[in-house]
C-alpha cells in the first residue's frame, strides 16, 4: 500500500493504475472508497462488498486538497510487512507498520502553479505530463525534455504526496535551470563529438593493416570490434570521469538557478532533496574518490551546503 497513488475516478472513487497487491485477482484494481461511511483501501472487483478492506480510515468526509488520512492496516498487511514478505509486493510497508498516511492534492492548482513558473523562467510552451511511476516502484523524479515546442515537464506521480506544492515548484525550478543554462544542449553536443571520434577511430582500426598481420591475415570486423572495445577503455574510462564532474557542476549551477528563481526557494529545495534521497535510500556520505570517479550528482551534504551559501550571497540573509 506504501507508495501508491489514487486517482480520481469519475464514481467519486480513487483507483491505482497498477495490480499488484496481495490477494489480488483477474481484473482486480486498488481503490480508495466510502463503506459505511469511513474511507477504506480495498480491492475492487465485480462484487464489491465482498472486496477485502487492506486498511481503514476512521475519516467520514469528504476529500479536499491537503486532506491526510491515517489508514490502519489489516491483519493481512501487518503480517506481510512482520513476516519480511514485502519483497511479494514492493509497496507493502518495510518493517513493523500498523498504518499508512494518504494525502490528498489537488492536481489542477499545482499544474497552474507549474505552468505560471515555467512562463516566469522563460520556459514557454511546456506541456506537463504525470509518469505513472508509482506501478512499477516507490522512486520519485522529475525532469524537463525537449526543445521548442515539444518541450514537456515531466514528473513522476510519486512526487505528489511525497512533497508540498512549494517544493515540488522549487524542483521544478532545479530542472528548467538545466534547460535554461543550455546543460541539456551542451551535454548533447559533447556526447555526439564523443561518438564521432570514436567511430572516426573505430573506422581506421577496421582498416589498419598493421591489426590484420599481427592477428589474421585479412581484416575481420567482428574481432576488430571486440579489440576495440578493449583498446578504446583507456580512453572511454578518463572521459567519463569528466562528463561526471562536468555533470556534477550542472547540478550546481541548476541548484542556484532555481534559488534565484524565488527567496522561498532555497528552503523547498534543500527539503525536496532530503525527501528524495531518504525515499531512494542512497548513499550520503559517499567515500569522496568515489564521487569522483563514479558519481553525476553531488551528495547531499555538499548540495545542502552550496544552497545555503549561494543563497546568503543572492540575498544577503542566512537561510
């Protein structure tokens, strides 16, 4: 249950998208819904009222953005989570668990909210789009793709009850910097002229007379693709270390740009980061050569710390 996103359903119901869930059947679906007056988690199926009731909610209102209901969990629940047989299911709570939090949001105002920042920033034309991540695990994200026209802020439905709305936008405000400081053009362009010039190599080791006498008699492609591959790791291995550190520096400069973007912002971002890292459950306090050699993202530490001094210079206050 833990992970999971309801949507509205025109029978003033809530559904998942997703069928995974214990004692599930053919044509089964999650649903959030009324019986007797409380809201409970149940399976939905031809014949409602024996559905079984995962949890239940002692809330007999009605749901309004910013609403949080505590559902208790069955028996059934508990048992999977105690018993270490989450990995059935992916989104049953980990460990001792006797409830679960649903919180309500309205989808429609942060969509305007979205779309008035990205008008701010110089982000024109974006399309949103929902990504139902929450069928296949609990990870959250969210990016921004595309030139011109096709551009499209994606974000995965995850992020929706994990964050506030302010925080979601100042997210949003990290992604655009990326579009607006040309990170996504220029990381483009620096992998097509990567690729070019090691197919202008790959092509001369085909062709190489010297590769031929030394290990048969005339050239053959597909063992001189595979010594390529071994050769060219030398010089595949220090350019990737760049792209990262390159990779590394954007996320920074992205960091700052949506600081800049709004005083607030500053605030949201370092609480958004902290809720995506305990949701993804990384590594924060990776061995530094590590990062080095390995990782495109600072760790949080050092983005926490970045924030904060970027913002006492922007705005001359602490955060």
């Amino acid at each position: 249950l833990s992970g999971r996103v309801f949507y509205a359903t025109n029978g003033g119901t809530y559904a998942t998208r997703d069928r995974r869930f214990p004692g599930a059947t053919v044509g089964d679906q999650l649903e959030m819904v009324q019986r007797d007056g409380s809201w409970v988690i149940a399976a939905s199926n031809s014949q409602p009222a024996s559905a079984a009731i995962h949890a239940k909610s002692g809330f007999e209102g009605q749901l309004n953005a910013g609403a949080r209901l505590t559902f208790k969990l069955s028996e059934e629940i508990k048992q999977l989570a105690q018993e270490g047989q989450a990995s059935a299911d992916p989104l049953v709570p980990r460990g001792p668990a006797d409830s679960v939090t649903a919180v309500c949001v309205d989808a429609g105002l942060l969509r305007s909210s979205l779309l008035k920042l990205a008008n701010q920033l110089g982000y024109y034309g974006a399309n949103i789009y929902v990504i139902d991540g929450s069928a296949r695990s609990s990870h959250s994200n969210a990016f921004c793709t595309g030139f011109g026209r096709f551009r499209r802020i994606c974000l995965f439905d995850t992020l929706l009850p994990l964050m506030s709305e302010g925080e979601i936008l100042a997210v949003l405000g990290h992604e655009i910097g990326h579009d607006r400081l040309y990170h996504v053009h220029t990381m483009l362009v620096m992998s097509l002229a990567y690729f070019f010039v090691m197919m202008y190599a790959l092509g001369h080791f085909l062709a190489s007379p010297a590769l031929s006498a030394a290990f048969f008699s005339e050239p053959k492609v597909y063992l001189s693709v595979v010594f390529f591959t071994i050769i060219w790791e030398p010089v595949d291995f220090p350019m990737s270390v760049l792209m990262k550190i390159f990779s590394r520096f954007n996320e920074y400069q992205a960091d700052r740009y949506s600081v800049a973007a709004n005083r607030q912002y500053g605030r949201f971002l370092g609480d958004a980061l902290k809720k995506m890292m305990r949701k993804s459950k990384v590594n924060l306090t990776p061995h530094p050569f590590h990062v080095f050699l390995n990782n495109s993202h600072p760790p949080l530490d050092d983005r926490l710390k970045a924030i904060r001094d970027y913002y006492g210079k922007y705005y001359n206050e602490r955060m």
